[in-house]
C-alpha cells in the first residue's frame, strides 16, 4: 500500500468511525478507504461473472444470483488475522427453512480481495470490535427486487458495497423499529441513499430495519445491480445462524 492510499484510509476511517458511533451508520467510499479508482471495476470483473454466480432453489427474489465466502478473523496486539472458516452454509434464514450451501469464492487466496476483507473489517471502530468471530461476505447480482422486505439479519454490524448498477432505484433505506408497528408500518426513514458503484454503508443491525427499493428498468436495456453484502457478526453468533 502505497503512503498515499494509506493515509487516504486512515483519514476516510475516522470519519466512518465518528459517524458510526454517532448516528448508528455511515456513508463511505471505495477511495475514501484508499481504495484505488480501478478497484470496483476490477473486482467485479473478477468475481461477478458466470464462473461464480448462479440462482440456487429456493433462494428469494427469485431472479437472484449469488455466491458467498465465510472469513474467521481475529484481532491481535499485531494487527489483523484471517483465514477462511470451515463452511459457509446458512441455515433457517430469510423464511427458507433448512440449509442452504451457495456457491464459494475463497477471497483470502488473491491479494486484492484479502486486502478488501481487511479494510472492510477496519471499519469497525477499535473499540468496537470483538477479539474474533466470523466475517460473512455475500455476492448478490439482482435484476428487479433487491430484498423482499425491511429486516434484520441478527448480526452486529452490515456493510453493503454497490459496485455496479443499471438502472435507477434500490435506494437503500433505514428504518428505525417501531415495536408496535405492523408489518407494512413504519416510522420515516432515517435513510433512504441510493448507492453508486463505489459507494459503501455499514450499519448497526440491532438498531434498524434495513432493505432496498427495487430496481426501476432503463428505457434500454436491462436494470442489474451488483453488491456485496457483509456481516460482522456478535462473538457468540453461531454460524449456522448465517447472513441473509
């Protein structure tokens, strides 16, 4: 890393960690982070591509590809550690019962994608973060609904990173819960962003409902949005549990 991108990734981490402690959530960029301008593009080339995605039975909305990738990290007095963790399969999420094994990327074993899991994980503030547990990174490519409803995925933290889309809408929102509310009923947004490609967010899970607009077709052409979607989860947080 090169001293520039370094201290564009300390100065963009501060930021996201006064926001975060703040309001409950951030707005950031892939170059904030340090992240160079051919990073998204690249990535996405890399992984969002027929050799990885693919709609599994049973997966809701129903015209969704995905792949998945399950990192152990763990925080030391010398920095970071990761390795892949034994399985990725989800369990009893998302109202599909049973287990759901999707395809793999193994990100740890290229350079690149290492060092996207490493800062993503850094925008957990310091003194936030647990000693260790598991890091689960969802690939979605999505052509109409991008989530089914406003939910949780009962992790501590969810960072979304949007990095292509065609087409107008999933407007990111946040809705802080109402207890009373029924399920079509809900207090104003606390946010409601449309994220660009190189746009990320990380949120609390516990302190909000969370989903997308669905995407709005171009005049020409086909509406198509590519995001990972990451959970940090709670040290105790079993894994079969999973991220939705």
């Amino acid at each position: 890393m090169s001293d520039e991108s370094g201290r564009a990734s300390a100065a963009g981490l501060a930021i996201v960690w006064d926001d975060l402690n703040r309001d409950g959530y951030a707005l950031t960029t892939d170059q904030a982070l340090g992240l160079p301008p051919e990073f998204t593009p690249n990535f996405r080339k890399a992984y969002f591509n027929e050799r990885y995605l693919r709609h599994d039975e049973g997966d809701w909305p129903s015209d969704r590809e995905r792949a998945r990738d399950v990192i152990r990290y763990e925080w030391a007095d010398d920095g970071l550690r990761v390795e892949e963790y034994e399985t990725i399969v989800i369990t009893d999420r998302s109202g599909i019962k049973g287990p759901r094994l999707h395809s793999r990327i193994e990100m740890l074993a290229e350079r690149a994608a290492r060092d996207l899991v490493e800062r993503l994980l850094s925008l957990v503030p310091p003194d936030r973060r647990q000693p260790a547990g598991t890091f689960g990174v969802n690939f979605f490519r999505t052509y109409s609904d991008v989530v089914t409803k406003p939910h949780r995925d009962e992790e501590e933290f969810i960072i979304v990173y949007v990095l292509h889309r065609d087409g107008d809408g999933a407007e990111t929102y946040l809705y802080q819960d109402d207890p009373g509310a029924g399920e079509q009923e809900y207090l104003s947004p606390v946010l409601k962003h449309q994220l660009d490609p190189g746009d990320l967010i990380i949120f609390e899970d516990k302190a909000f409902l969370h989903g997308a607009t669905p995407l709005v077709t171009p005049a020409a052409g086909r509406a198509m949005r590519d995001a990972l979607v990451c959970t940090v989860d709670h040290r105790t947080t079993y894994l079969d549990r999973g991220q939705a």
